[in-house]
C-alpha cells in the first residue's frame, strides 16, 4: 500500500541538500517514506492525499517525559506563582499517590497521555519511572510505560524515599530494584542535582545500569550549577537534560562529545527559574534537543507545539531551530537514525498542519494546528 501526499505548501524533510521544500509532494510505501519531489512530478500511488497547500512535517521526538504517575499538583503550581520556590522534594508527593494505585489505573493513565501526545503530533515518547520509587512499583511502571514506547527509562534514582538512607536506597536502585526493571527498559537516568543525588553517587547507578545493558541519560544542572553535565560527557551520556545553569566548560564538553542536551522550556515557565540559553549552546556546536518533560509537577504539559514557541520566544532560537531540536534534535537524543526526520528511508511519522508553514506553530501559539498525524512503521511500540 502506498500513499502519496501532493501539494505540500512546506515539506520539512531535513535533507541535508534541501531541508525545507516548497510546492512538494511525499509518497509513503510500508511505513517509510519511499519518494520526496516536486508535486508535479509525483508518481503515482495506491492513495492520493490533496493536503491544498498546508505545511507537512516530521512528527515530533519527545526525548524526556514522565508518563506514570497518579495525583494531580495543581496546588504545588498555585503556590509557586505566588512565590514559593521550587525543590525537589515535590516529588515525594506523585510517590505518595503512584505507589497506591493499581495497573488498571495507572495504564488508564498513561494510554490517555500518550493519546494526547499523539493528537499533538508527538510520534516518538520516551517515558521515565520514577514515581514508585520501590521494587515492584518501579518494575510496574516501566511494564505498563513498554506497551507504549520502546523508549522507556529506569528512573529510580529520581529522589530518595522519604524517610530512608540515602546509601541504602542506592543499594536498592542498582541491586533488585534494577535486576526487575532492566528488562522492561533501554536507558538509565539519575536526577543529579542537590536535593537528590550527587555525581559520585550518580556514577555508581550509571555504571549499574551500563551493566545489565541499559544506555545512560542523566538529568542535570537544572536548580544550579553543578557536576551533571561534565559527568554526562565524561560517561558518554546520550543526553544530559535541563542544562538550565552551564559553565564555559560544561558548553565546551558537550560540544566536544556529542551528547545531546535537553531543553525543557516548560520547566521555566512552571517553576519562573532563567531559562536556558540556547542560542550559546547553538552557536557552540552543541547538538540541542527539545522536549516537554510532561510530569505532575514542574511541567504539566504534553505540547510540542508550545514548547516550541518557548524555544523562539525565550530561548534565543529561530523557528527552524526550534522544529529541528523537537524532532531531529530528539532523534539524536535517543540515538535514533529512523525518526526526526522525512529523509527518504525514514519512517513515515509526519504531521500535517492547519497551517502554510511550521513557522506557524511559534507564531500563533496555544492555536491547536495539528490536522493530521500519520505513525508509520510502529513495530514495538
């Protein structure tokens, strides 16, 4: 079965010759794109898509997510715009609720999110643990979080359980807590940042989880500077996200190695700390990845779209900056050549939008522009 879609006002494609196209047609043959052209030298298909002149774009590659839990922060968000400060020590209250919920309920949960990520043109999800923050419920949640995406992270190491030794805790995450989840998951993570874990202690989780054969990302210098982002470098981290508060080494490190840093925009504006500066990180080489960081208490959003406006707006960088790091910038996060992407070979996740052009998701922000998201090749997921 294949499917051609004709009079593309705007085909981002990524292509290294011509990433943006005007007046293109695309054709689809089992999952992947199969033909990328001028509409009038479109060949012909099984299915013929007239989309009249709207742009089409890759789906969005949401790299940093926390799918699974139960309870609702409202308050937490409510008050900190009045003026308390953010700590990590929220957290403690999603574990409170997630550890007593059933796996009806929590999948429940997550299927709704995931379709509401979807009908916002996200395509790819990876999904974190974290909020069991004990064996069987850490196990559970990257259970329920596989049915959805192959993309799944063991996030034990989010916090230390309230009212439990740091050090114990640690021999928990990278023994049986590890040993249950590691089968259910592709990447490690820590949350390296006072209030949580320090990079010594973070070192031994990574190396843990490197093991039992799990990919290490870590979760770094979000609340201040700190040793997060030189020990993603250091391990060879995929990703290093938030990267809110960097030093001109931390900014030399990642452009050095590669590893993708994460921006989360809707982090700052749920919580009111700076921002982080993309356009220094661009202009360094850094490979930049956007993302929604959809959790229940510092960024309550599963919007794409949204966080793409607060990339251009806030974060210093261009439209075709911002669409590249949300879909391209997210590939390169997962260590994915397959998706980010309409090159010809690449699986046909694409988005069709109620607009000319993807500079239209920056310019008319909140505006649901989203027509039509087509997943291809969804094997695994």
């Amino acid at each position: 079965m294949s499917t051609v879609y004709t009079r593309i006002g705007q085909l981002v494609t990524w292509d290294d010759e011509q990433p943006i196209r005007t007046d293109a047609a695309l054709v689809v043959e089992g999952g992947r794109v199969a033909w990328v052209g001028d509409t009038q030298n479109a060949p012909a298909a099984d299915e013929r898509v007239d989309v009249a002149g709207a742009a089409v774009i890759p789906g969005f590659v949401d790299a940093h997510t926390h799918l699974v839990f139960d309870g609702d922060r409202s308050g937490e968000f409510e008050a900190r715009m009045a003026g308390r400060a953010y700590t990590a020590g929220g957290i403690r209250a999603t574990v409170a609720r997630t550890r007593v919920a059933d796996e009806a309920r929590l999948e429940s949960l997550v299927a709704a999110r995931m379709a509401e990520l979807h009908a916002q043109g996200t395509t790819t999800v990876e999904v974190k643990s974290g909020y069991a923050l004990e064996v069987a419920g850490e196990e559970l949640s990257l259970r329920i979080a596989r049915r959805h995406t192959p993309e799944t992270t063991y996030l034990g190491a989010h916090v230390v359980p309230e009212g439990q030794d740091a050090d114990a805790y640690l021999t928990t995450v990278t023994g049986p807590m590890l040993q249950a989840c590691a089968p259910h998951a592709r990447w490690i993570d820590v949350f390296c940042e006072r209030g949580a874990f320090d990079a010594d202690q973070a070192r031994v989780v990574l190396a843990a989880g490197r093991a039992a054969g799990l990919e290490p990302r870590l979760h770094a210098n979000q609340l201040g500077f700190g040793p997060g982002v030189q020990l993603a470098c250091e391990i060879g981290a995929a990703a290093a996200d938030h990267c809110t508060y960097l030093t001109d080494d931390d900014v030399d490190a990642l452009a050095q190695t590669g590893v993708a840093a994460g921006l989360l925009p809707g982090v700052e504006f749920s919580t009111r700390h700076p921002y982080p500066d993309a356009r220094r990180l661009l202009d360094a080489g850094v490979r930049v990845a956007l993302a929604t960081d959809f959790n229940p208490g510092t960024s309550a959003t599963s919007s794409m779209p949204f966080c793409i406006a607060l990339a251009v707006r806030e974060l210093g960088m261009t439209c075709a900056e911002a669409l590249f790091a949300a879909t391209q910038g997210g590939a390169w996060s997962l260590r994915r050549s397959d998706v980010g992407h309409l090159r010809i070979g690449a699986r046909a996740d694409l988005v069709v939008l109620n607009a000319p052009s993807h500079v239209h998701l920056a310019y008319r922000p909140g505006v649901p522009l989203v027509r039509h998201v087509a997943r291809g090749a969804m094997s695994g997921e």
